[in-house]
C-alpha cells in the first residue's frame, strides 16, 4: 500500500485522522485501565485493605474463589465483545487511509484483549459503555467521510446533454457572430452602395440627357442639312422657278379656299404669296389631269370672276380647253414639278406662304 504524506491530504481529512486517533486512544486507555484494575488482585486488595480484618483478609487469600454472581458467562461474553469490535469497524469510512488502516489494526487487537480476559458485570458494563460511545463515534466519523454514490449511467447521460446543449449554444452563437458579422458589413457598405447608386444614378441621368441632346443636335443638324440640301436643289432650279412660279410666289390678296373648286377663292388682308397648304388641299399638286387642270385655273385666271393679280411670268393665262395644248400642259406641268419638289424649300426662303 502507498503512503500518503500527511502534508498531501486535506485539511478535513487530517482533522478526521485526529480526532478519531485521539478518540480511539481514550476509549482504549479507559478500557485497558478498567481492565487492569478488575483483573488485578493486589489492585483490588488496596481499595479495601482499611475495613478488612487479618483474619478476613487471610481467609479472602485462602478462598480465592470469586463469588458466581461476579462472573459473566464466559462463551457469550467472548461473541459480545467481537460482535461489537466488527460493528465498529463496519462503521469505519474505508478511504485510502493508513491511518485508518492503523485504527483497524488496533481494534483487532482490543478485540483479542477483551477475548483473552474475563471481566465482572460492572468492568463489563464500564467496557461495554465505552464501546457505545466508539460504536456512536464511528458511525459520526463514517457520515463525515462517506461520499454520494454516483449514478455511472446517469452521470453518463448528464454529460452527454450538457455536451449536447453546449455544442447547441455554441452553433447558436456562431450563427448569432456570423448574423452580427453579415449585418455589420451590410450597414457597413450601404452608404456606399447607397452612394454608388445615387452617383450611378447621376451619371444615368446625365448619360441620359446628353443622349437627347446630343439626338437634338443631330435632329437640328439633319434639319439644317436637308434644308440646305433642299436650298441647294432649290438653286439649281431657280431660273425656271423665276419663269414658272410667278403666279404663286409673287405677293398677292387671293388664296384658294375650297378643297375641290379652284375658282372658289378668298381675299386677304395682306399680299403675301399662295400658301404650300392650300394648293395641296385644293389637289392642285396632284399627277393628275385633274390637279393641273385646278392648278392652271387658280394660276392663269385673269377673268373678273378669279382676278388674279399676280404677274404670270412664263406660266400660261387659263383659257378653256387650252390645257391640251402641249406647250401649254407641259408649262403647267413644270409649274406643278418645281411646287413639289421644292414648297417646303420655297417656303423656308419665303417664296411661298406655308
């Protein structure tokens, strides 16, 4: 068996071991003092040597015989006493001890004092009252030393669901840091991204702006070249517009007015030329012989009825049936050309009305 130093055990384990030595040793003392005292003759003589006679004394010493209600009965005395010694040490706490392995070993040895002598009733009764109080003793000893039994199996599931319910809060926890981590980085970058949005957004808007006016600049410079296109083809027909057109670009107080009677006309207040839209609704620039025909009557009417005040240039006076005059129907014919190749470009060098 390993020793234990002293210095290695617990305060309350060192306590224990002191006071159950110093307890054994009293009992034992008292025990062995009362035995002592019983067993020994010339002990017992000097308690009574004052009130005894010679001759009383000597017949004592003759008779040496104890009196029979003295004894006890020796086989049950015997069992008594180690019945009472195993009890005692049935109560002893069993840790490893060498202290209380002593104590054992002293208790087997009262054990084999008490069953080697023979004690009166009231050595018995002093013996037996001692071992009352070491039995009460071990049994204090043995509730401050036993501890719990554990429950193995049970103790086995106790860990494993606090292993469980720890693995469980740490998950919790992890995704709490991982949901805490997320939330952070989002509040983190969304002014950011908030500003990358409004800057985008910005930058959309003014892409978006530039984009019309850039498709203005480019409807306003298809403008400015068609109409230059168109005043460059103007020019290269100005002559026969000068011949032919007379009678239309020429400022003047009379306007068609119907959209199918060419000698319907209105007076205004202003001499301006005829307007482009006019002659369109009149059907005067139709490719029909019908648009020529309203064509040379609002044109060439010099009757009172029309009175037509603009000057003719080379564009033929109205007469009836003239019209199937070659000369005459290929002038008109002329005229009718220049008004839709070119109005809109007569009207944007206010040639014509619009």
């Amino acid at each position: 068996m390993s020793q234990v130093s002293p210095y290695a055990r617990s305060a309350a384990e060192r306590r224990q071991n002191r006071y159950a030595t110093t307890l054994f040793v009293a009992v034992a003392g008292a025990i062995f003092f009362a035995a002592l005292w019983l067993t020994n003759p010339g002990l017992r003589s000097w308690a009574f040597v004052a009130n005894e006679t010679p001759n009383e004394t000597l017949g004592e010493a003759t008779n040496a015989q104890p009196a029979p209600e003295a004894r006890v009965n020796e086989d049950n005395n015997g069992a008594d006493w180690a019945a009472q010694i195993a009890a005692i040490e049935r109560q002893l706490p069993d840790p490893d001890s060498t202290d209380f392995v002593d104590l054992k070993i002293r208790l087997q040895s009262l054990r084999r004092i008490l069953e080697a002598e023979r004690f009166t009733l009231e050595a018995a009764a002093s013996i037996q009252h001692s071992l009352d109080e070491l039995h009460q003793q071990a049994v204090t000893l043995s509730a401050q030393s036993i501890r719990p039994k554990v429950n193995a199996e049970g103790f086995s599931e106790g860990v494993a669901s606090a292993a469980q319910s720890m693995q469980l809060a740490e998950q919790e926890l992890l995704r709490q840091t991982r949901e805490n981590a997320e939330r952070q980085a989002r509040e983190r970058k969304e002014p950011t991204l908030r500003d990358v949005r409004l800057a985008l957004r910005d930058n959309q808007d003014e892409a978006a702006g530039l984009r019309r006016q850039i498709a203005q600049l480019q409807r306003e410079q298809s403008e400015v070249d068609a109409k230059a296109d168109r005043a460059a083809a103007l020019q290269r027909d100005m002559v026969d517009v000068k011949r032919y057109l007379q009678p239309f670009t020429a400022p003047g107080y009379l306007q068609p007015k119907s959209d199918r009677n060419a000698w319907d006309t209105e007076r205004t207040v202003d001499a301006k030329p005829v307007s482009l839209a006019r002659l369109k609704r009149l059907g005067a620039l139709d490719d029909t012989m019908e648009g020529l025909e309203r064509l040379y009557i609002f044109g060439g009417g010099k009757n009172p009825v029309l009175n037509n005040s603009r000057p003719l240039g080379s564009f033929p006076q109205y007469w009836a049936q003239h019209l199937s005059k070659p000369e005459v129907q290929r002038a008109v014919k002329r005229a009718q050309q220049l008004l839709r190749d070119h109005g809109q470009a007569l009207v944007e060098e206010q040639l014509l009305s619009p």
